[in-house]
C-alpha cells in the first residue's frame, strides 16, 4: 500500500511540473525526474505520463524523451497526434523526426 501512495504522489508531482511547461517549449522525462530530485525516475515519468488524467490540463504532448523523439505509445491519439500537438505550438522538427532540443527545451523553474 505504501508503495501505491508514493507512485500517486510522484505522479501528482511529475503533473504539477508538465503543468509548468509554456506553450512553444518541450522537455524530456529525464530532465522532469532530475526536477523531481531523482534522476533515476525517466521510467516512472513515462509511467505517468501515460496515465495522465487529463490532457486538456496536464500537456503531456510537451514531454520527449532525451534525443526528441516523440513516443509511439502517446496515449491521446498516438505519435502523429503527439506531432500535430507540437506543431500548432510552434514546435520545429529536424530532419529526422525529432524535437530540435537546441530551440525548444524547456528545463524548469
């Protein structure tokens, strides 16, 4: 049970901090977990993002991991809609299919 309750609090953590992130900026798991203190917790970030309860509040689509590559299993329409998410905020793509993380990484408060 007490495992439950750290992973819901860590979850409302990593949310509170995707919260953060402006419109026009991305970040990776990794750089949330080394917000949350934790540089080890890239999986568990991926774990919530993928439960987010509420895209229109919580912009998942803003996380990528640390090359700025998209995820395939992005939960509210898959990576082509992950895509289309970033573009309409101004998002620019290199040639390869990822993020430019140079222009657009976001680090935190």
């Amino acid at each position: 049970m007490k495992k439950e309750t750290k992973n819901k609090n860590t979850f409302e953590r990593v949310y509170e901090i995707v919260k953060k992130i402006p419109v026009g900026k991305i970040t990776t798991y990794g750089q949330i977990a080394h917000l949350l203190g934790n540089p080890h917790l890239s999986q568990v970030v991926g774990f919530a993002l993928h439960s987010n309860p509420s895209q229109s509040t919580i912009p998942c689509h803003r996380v990528v991991n640390r090359f700025g590559a998209l995820a395939e299993a992005f939960v509210f329409g898959g990576i082509n809609e992950q895509r289309v998410l970033l573009e309409n905020e101004g998002i620019k793509f290199l040639e390869n299919g990822y993020v430019d993380l140079k222009q657009h990484m976001w680090y935190g408060d």
